[in-house]
C-alpha cells in the first residue's frame, strides 16, 4: 500500500516538473515535439531508475558508513554524471535502435537538477530500496507526463494566432503556469491515510 | 581535526578515480568501431540536420556516403568548398554544381493582391488552402502566413507585406520550403542567374489583372525583347529558360506591370582592357545592343549607356580583353 501511494504522490501530487519545479530546463527545452518529449522521458525513467539505487546503496555503504553523510551531494552529483556516461556508452555497444532513440537525450540529464532532487529526497524520506527504486520510476513517469502534455499543447500553440508579444518562449511559460496549476488539483488526494 | 578533511577527500577523490577507471575500461571494451572516414566526412558536414540531403541527419548522411549509396555532391548546405573536401576524403572527383537558392515566385503582395476575405483561421497556409484556396484573390500566389518561415531551419525565408521572400545568404537550398508550400510557388534556381518571372498564374491577361496587379498579362513583351531566346511563352505565363538567359535585364525593364524582377544595381557593365585589345571587332559584331564601338585595328571601347551587361562579349573575346564588373 505505501508503495502505491509513493508511486502516486511521485507522478501526480508532487510531480517533479509542476509542484517541485526540478528539471525545468528539458522540461522547457525538449518540449517542441510530442516524439522528442517522449523520447526525453524515456531516457529520464531509465537514468532515474538507475541512479536512485545506485546512490542509495552508495549513501548506505560509502558515506552513511564513514560518517561524511554531508559530502552527499558531491558524491551524487558524480555518480550521476559516471553513471550516464557508462549507460550511454553500454548501450552504444548494446543496443543500436536504443541508442537512436534515447542516444541524444542521455547527455543532456547528465547534469539534470531532477535526477539529482530525486536522489536526494529517497535519502531524506528514508526510503528502503525499494522504495526508492519506485519513488525514482514515479518521479520520471510524472516528469514524462508532464513534459508530454506540455509539449502536446505547444505543438497546438505552434499554428494558433499569438499576440506578436507572447511568441514563443512567453507563451510556452504562460501554458507551463497553467499546468502546474491545474496539477495543484492532485494536492487534495490524501494518500497515507 | 585532519581527518574531517582527510576522510571525505579520500572517498570522493577515492569515488572519482573508481568512476574514472571504470569509465576507460567501458570506453575500450564497449568501443563501436567506426569506419574514420565517416568520422572525417561527419566533421567536414554542416551539422545542421536539416535533412536535405534525403537523409536523417547528417550522421545518416556520413554512413550513407562511405556505404557508396549518396553521392557527394547531395548536400546542397556546404557547398564547393566542403564537396571538394569529401571528394579529398573519398578519394573521387567532385563535379561541382553551382550554388542554387530557393526563390517565391510570386510578387502579389498586399499592396497589389486584392483580399477576397478576412481569414481568422489557424495561422498557417496548408490550413488557409482548404478554406477557398487561402485569402488571397488570386489562388495561384503566396497565401503568406509562413508555413515555409517555420520549416526553414535556416532563418532564411520571412513573410514580407503578404509574400514570402528568401534571402540568398542564408538559403541553402535544403528544398524544406519546397517541401511544405502548398501553393508550389517555391522554386530552387542557380543563384548567379538575376532575372526572375515572378508569378505563377496560368489565367488570361483580364483575368490576372483583376486580381492581382503585378501579375504576368501574357502581353509577352519579354518574348519579343529578349535577344537571347531565353524567355519560353506557354500556358499564358512567361519563364525564363536559366540556360540561356544571360541576366542582361532587358526583359525586367520591358515588362509592363513589373511581374519581371531583376536587381538593377547587380547589373554589370563590360570593360575593355586596352592592353589586350588587337581590334579584332569579333566583340562588336557579337554585341546585340549596339554597345561596342571601334574600327577594325583600333582600339574598341563600351558605350556605357547601352550596354546590359549580357556577357556575351566577354565569352567571344579571343584576347580575354573583356571584363564584366
């Protein structure tokens, strides 16, 4: 039951993108076109899932264990960016078509805000691992629906007739607002009751 | 004290070098071996993507020329300068094709194409078709909401006063443009060649004027100024046949409502270099213009006034005495 309703509160009521204001820059960037939002998405679950255990079990065994719990974010930061690295190069080799799809999206999360807030918070939750594991799939699932449906609606806005004045990047903001307002909706799901 | 510095550098220092480690040893073992000519020809390409080519990208183009399946001279972005650099690396001669560029042809603009209605629809000129042929009265021209200005990755194509208008500079001839103009009124020409037809509409003179008043009338006055043959006369509107024309303007000078555009201020005029001039009067007797003058043995000179700048001195001099400048 606490893991569904960590899964829920990660994709919907505290969506990394629209609550938690994490990964804004993909989130704006990569947003112009539905196929490359998914494709972003895609590579955040993947890198998500991944880093999550990874920096929990180095939190648990390297630095919990020599006491020097405060260097966390250094340290996650680094495992982050080898970790990327490694996973873009094994699936060079491995796997072609994935890499195609998900190859030009990998260095770009290298350094994402998001992948770093959401390693983060599985330590301050106090999160087992699975757990963790779950909380870092849910967070890029909301952040691949998010940024989806943004990029859904920019590609509408593409061919609408805009004010001179809030052409492209005002409107894109403008739209942004609105969907984490009409996110905030999810705030009333009591979930750990 | 110390070792509350000692410790963290140590693990850090001790995390960084590990990742470090394993991430030489993954680049070696997984390393994906690459032909180095594709790597070459990748670093000589432009690296827009833009796809004119007819391939994904410019990476799929690289794979795609050391495979032998495109030939060199397919991408239209980097012109003479990068086709000879792949044929260094492909080890072929590079026949080079002159620099072309996407043109509108088309010149009804909002101060001489009436509006047959106010369109309030979807800013784009696909949508604007569906809904009577777009607003403009005459169906053959520019809509001018800019589908084309947004498929350019170039920034090369802008709606001016109700017409798309390409600049030169920055086209590359990627054919997006072409690709997404409903109105076909987009066409790829060499870029040295100055006289354009700009309008596309296949109606009777009355007709054509009715709606537009820069339309081409089919009063074929250019037929008949044009001293080199170059203007072909079908389907009531005139075109310039590019293999012949010689970009001497007279035509954009004749033409009545001015659908003949040429820049006036690129027109060249002939200079006759007095050293190595012999008097030969080969240059008089090709001039169609009258623009020659000099007897035979002496020295000949332009008249400045009436020549066109049509080259066509310049090609017959046996001497190379004439210049176009």
């Amino acid at each position: 039951m606490k893991i569904a309703a960590i899964l829920i509160s990660a994709i919907l009521v505290n969506n990394f993108v629209l609550s938690r204001f994490l990964g804004i820059c993909p989130f704006l960037g990569v947003s112009k076109k539905v196929e490359t939002a998914l494709g972003m998405g895609l590579a955040v679950t993947f890198v998500m899932g991944l880093a999550s255990v990874i920096t929990w079990l180095v939190q648990i065994f390297v630095l919990d264990l020599l006491g020097i719990g405060y260097m966390q974010t250094i340290a996650f930061i680094l495992v982050i960016a080898g970790l990327v690295q490694f996973v873009e190069m094994v699936i060079k080799k491995t796997s072609p078509t994935l890499y195609q799809a998900l190859g030009v999206y990998l260095p770009l999360i290298t350094t994402n805000c998001a992948v770093l807030g959401v390693t983060i918070l599985n330590i301050q939750e106090k999160y087992n691992l699975i757990e963790t594991l779950i909380n870092g799939i849910g967070a890029a699932l909301g952040f691949t629906l998010a940024i989806v449906l943004f990029a859904g609606v920019r590609e509408r806005l593409e061919t609408a007739p805009i004010p001179k004045a809030l052409e492209g990047f005002p409107i894109a903001l403008i739209t942004a607002s609105l969907l984490s307002i009409a996110f905030l909706g999810f705030s009333g799901l009591s979930l750990f009751q | 004290m110390f070792s509350g510095i000692l410790w963290p550098t140590l693990t850090l220092g001790g995390l960084a070098i590990f990742f470090g480690v394993v991430l030489t040893f993954a680049s070696k073992k997984f390393a994906v071996e690459v032909d180095p000519r594709v790597t070459d020809i990748r670093g000589h390409l432009p690296g827009a993507n833009c796809g004119g080519c007819g391939y994904a990208g410019c990476d799929a183009f690289a794979d795609a020329i050391v495979k032998g399946e495109a030939p060199i001279t397919a991408c239209p972005v980097g012109g003479a300068e990068m086709v000879n650099q792949l044929a260094q690396v492909m080890g072929v001669t590079a026949d080079v094709t002159e620099k072309h560029v996407a043109r509108v042809v088309c010149c009804g603009d909002k101060n001489s194409a009436k509006e047959k209605y106010e369109y309030q629809g979807i800013h784009d000129c696909k949508a604007a078709e569906l809904l009577a042929g777009g607003s403009k009265s005459c169906k053959y021209g520019c809509t001018g909401l800019g589908t084309c200005v947004k498929a350019c990755p170039f920034d090369a194509i802008h709606v001016v006063n109700g017409v798309a208008l390409v600049d030169e500079k920055k086209c590359t001839a990627c054919k997006k443009c072409i690709e997404v103009c409903p109105k076909n009124v987009i066409e790829l020409v060499p870029i040295s060649k100055q006289v354009r037809v700009l309008c596309k509409n296949v109606e009777k003179g009355k007709a054509v004027n009715e709606v537009c008043k820069t339309g081409c009338i089919s009063c074929q006055k250019c037929v008949k100024t044009c001293k080199f043959d170059a203007i072909i006369f079908e389907n009531n509107i005139a075109k310039v046949d590019y293999s012949k024309c010689t970009n001497c303007m007279m035509c954009a000078e004749a033409c009545p409502t001015k659908t003949i555009y040429a820049n006036f201020e690129n027109r060249k005029k002939a200079h006759i270099n007095d050293e190595k001039c012999i008097g030969c009067t080969i240059c008089k007797k090709h001039c169609n213009f009258e623009a020659i003058e000099g007897e035979l043995k002496g020295k000949h000179k332009i008249v400045s006034d009436k020549c066109v700048g049509c080259s066509a001195c310049h090609a017959k001099c046996p001497k190379k005495a004439i210049e176009m400048k």
